[in-house]
C-alpha cells in the first residue's frame, strides 16, 4: 500500500473567506462539491487543503484525508489491528472509496482510493 496524498481538512463555514485567504499564499480551488472545496497549489499540484462545512454522507467531519493506492487493504489493516472505525469502507457517488478512522489523538482521518 503506498501513500498518494495527505490533505488538511478545515472545517469552516466560511468557503468563500477561506478561498480568498488561502488564494493570498497561491491556492487555487480545483474542486468544490458544495459542502467541500479543495484548493491546491498550481505548482505543485499535491499540495492540496480542502475546507468544509460537514461531510455530505459521513457522521463527522474528519480532520485530514489520506489517499492509497489500496485502500481495500488500508481497512483491512485498521481493522485488524483494532482501530475505531468511525465511518465504514463504502463507495462515494462523487468517485472515492473510503473510510474513517480515528487515531491515537483522537483525530479523524479519512482514507481513499479514487474509483
């Protein structure tokens, strides 16, 4: 399992504010669903923050999301070595597969795959 991407998740209800602020260091928004926006770097396109007002299908908010390249595997790893599950392994209508786990500090992370 190789690691693609790791992004910060804010957790705002100021999209347009966070927009504007984060497009003062560079970003640029590449994608924005409604209740998530992802802004990155046009050069260097990884670097990526994605703000949100509340996850569309999921119970919280998570606070970073990780992208693999087997995120099959990536729940079968946290879930044998007895991790809390907070959201099940599931395809998303906007093209990811994923799930959230919490980690040893209490934070929620979100792994996925792109179908």
């Amino acid at each position: 399992m190789a690691i693609r991407r790791v992004v910060p998740n804010i957790q705002s209800e100021a999209a347009q504010e966070s927009r504007e602020f984060y497009g003062l260091l560079g970003f640029e928004e590449v994608m924005n669903l409604g209740w998530i926006m992802t802004l990155a770097s046009p050069s260097s396109p990884a670097a990526q923050i994605n703000v949100m007002t509340s996850d569309k299908t999921a119970p919280v908010a998570p606070d970073m999301s990780v992208e693999v390249d087997d995120v099959d595997a990536a729940y079968a790893v946290m879930r044998a070595s007895g991790a809390e599950i907070i959201h099940p392994l599931q395809d998303e209508e906007w093209g990811v597969r994923r799930f959230f786990v919490r980690d040893p500090s209490g934070r929620v992370v979100n792994v996925l795959g792109h179908c």
